[in-house]
C-alpha cells in the first residue's frame, strides 16, 4: 500500500515585538544633539541648510508698511456766527463757541507733515552700529640683497678689471665639486648651453665685446668659445690669434692633466705592486718560521730520546 504524501506543516510562529531604535546622539557637538539636527550627519546637514533656507527667505520678506494718517483737515469758521462746525469721535458735526479774538490766531491752517511715515528719529547706519576692529599696518619683510658692502655669499674669486682684480659679490651661493666624474661631465654639457646662451643674449643686449672659453679635463674634443658680434665684426684678425693662443694653452692643460694623472696612476701602480710584494715576503717569512719551528721539536724529540736512553743504561 502506497503511503500518502505527508503534508508539510508551518509552524506559526508568534509575533515579536518590534523594538523601537533610541534617537541616535552625536558625540561630537556640545549638548549631544540628536544627529537628525547635528551637522556630522547627512541628514542633520540637510535641515540646516534647510532652516538657513527658511530664514533667509523670512528675512528677505518686506515689512508690513505703516498706513499713513489721514490729511488734517482744519475746522471751518462760520462767519456769520461765533461757533464753528467740526466732527467728533464719532463722525458727527457739532458746533463749538469761540472768542472772536482769538479766531484768527486758534484756526490757522497748519501744514502738514511732508512724511508722515517717516519717523523723526533718525535711524543710525549699519556702518556706524558696526564696531570696527583696528587694523594692524603689516610691515613687509625687507629682503636682503648681496652686495660689495653685505657679501652674504662671499666674492667671486678670479675676477678682474684690466690689470687688477675685480671685487665683485656673488649673487647666489656657489655650488660644491661634484666628486662623481660621470655625473661632473654631465652638468658640464648642461651648464655649457646655458652659459654659452647668457652670453649670446648678454652681447646682443647691450652690443659689447664678449669672449667666452672652457674647457673640461676629461674631454676629448676641443675647447668651446664664443665670441660675440661685435668682436667678430671688429677684432676677425685680433680673434683667430686669441682662438690659436687658446687652443695651445688649452691643449697644454690637458696633456699635463693626463700627465699627472698618469704619473698618479704608475705611482698608485707601484705602491700596489710594492704591496703585494710586501705581503709575499711576509708569506714566505711565516711558512719559513713555521718550518724552524718544526725542525727544532724534532731535534727536541731526538735528544729527549737519547737522554732517556742514556738514564736506562747507567741504571
């Protein structure tokens, strides 16, 4: 017999009670307001905006304006009796007596106020009823300039006038050797562009005679010069004897700064070989101790086996 499919059962389950989150506070702000009214939340965020919105509207608003009175009307004399006609509280005419003395003087029309909304009083200006703070005058810092007086980075060193040396302060400080050989020879193609552009400017600025010439000991080709404009317009012969002078004297340099750094380098080369000659020797001096010193307990060996063999023999 086929067994009937078991209905599934759902259990009913009892309804929680819902909990009630508590208002959230912010820690943050003085008086711990509730974080819906706190500027660290979003939605603190919006309903400040929103009452600033509020308020600058409500203040934007025009005032109520103040009605005007009505125009004085003045009181009417009767002149065929002694007693004018005028209005009460009410609306009403009534007569009021006078003295015929004081008629012209008590009657008199008066003007009216040109403004009557405007009070008399007058209103002081926001600029007045804003307490102004004294402004401290900022004094600007004076910067201190090098000069021959105030050399802050001491003079420049082979300048000159003529004949005689130039003292001329320097205007930035100078910068230390480069000990890095490769690193020297690159700077030294960089600074060559720039000198060799100042003084192009320089002489076309101002038209004077410039020469200009360097040259790196490590290099391998000839020195770098400029000669400005004017010198080459003027002074072409004076100029090819200047550049044949600078080439000899340039190449000398270099030869004596091979020269002596090949001097440096058979010296360096011979206090090495000097050194490992040195140690050779010590090497050979230490093998050659550790051999007297083995020679000499074999021999210590021998005669105290001889002795021995004496001792036993007498015995």
């Amino acid at each position: 017999m086929a067994g009937s499919p078991r209905k599934k059962t759902t259990k009913s389950l009892s309804p929680t009670k819902s909990r009630q989150r508590a208002p959230q506070r912010c820690r943050k702000c003085p008086g711990r307001p509730l974080r819906s009214e706190c500027a660290h939340s979003r939605a603190g965020r919006e309903k400040l905006a929103l009452d600033d919105r509020h308020d600058t509207e409500e203040s934007e608003e025009p005032q109520n304006a103040i009605p005007a009175p009505p125009p004085y009307e003045a009181p009417q004399p009767d002149p065929d009796t002694d007693h004018i006609m005028a209005n009460d509280s009410d609306g009403a005419q009534v007569e009021i007596p006078i003295d015929p003395v004081l008629l012209a003087e008590s009657f008199s029309t008066p003007e009216p106020p040109e403004n009557p909304s405007t009070p008399s009083t007058p209103v002081p200006s926001q600029a007045s009823s804003v307490s102004s703070s004294p402004q401290v005058p900022s004094r600007r810092t004076r910067r201190a300039r090098a000069s021959n007086v105030n050399p802050l980075y001491d003079v420049v060193r082979g300048v000159g006038r003529g004949s005689e040396e130039l003292r001329m302060a320097r205007v930035r400080p100078i910068k230390a050797p480069i000990r890095n050989q490769k690193a020297a020879v690159k700077y030294y193609d960089y600074a060559v562009k720039d000198l060799m552009c100042r003084a192009e400017s320089i002489a076309n600025a101002t038209g004077c005679w410039l020469y200009v010439a360097m040259q790196h000991p490590s290099s391998r080709t000839p020195f770098t010069h400029y000669a400005s404009r004017k010198l080459r317009r003027e002074a072409e012969a004076d100029l090819g004897s200047i550049h044949s002078d600078m080439n000899r004297m340039m190449s000398q340099l270099k030869r004596a700064d091979r020269e002596q750094f090949l001097d440096f380098v058979r010296s360096q080369e011979r206090a090495q070989e000097s050194v490992r000659e040195a140690n050779a020797r010590a090497e050979q001096a230490a093998s050659e101790a550790e051999r007297l010193k083995g020679e000499l307990a074999a021999r210590e060996a021998l005669l105290n086996v001889i002795i021995n063999a004496a001792r036993q023999s007498t015995a």
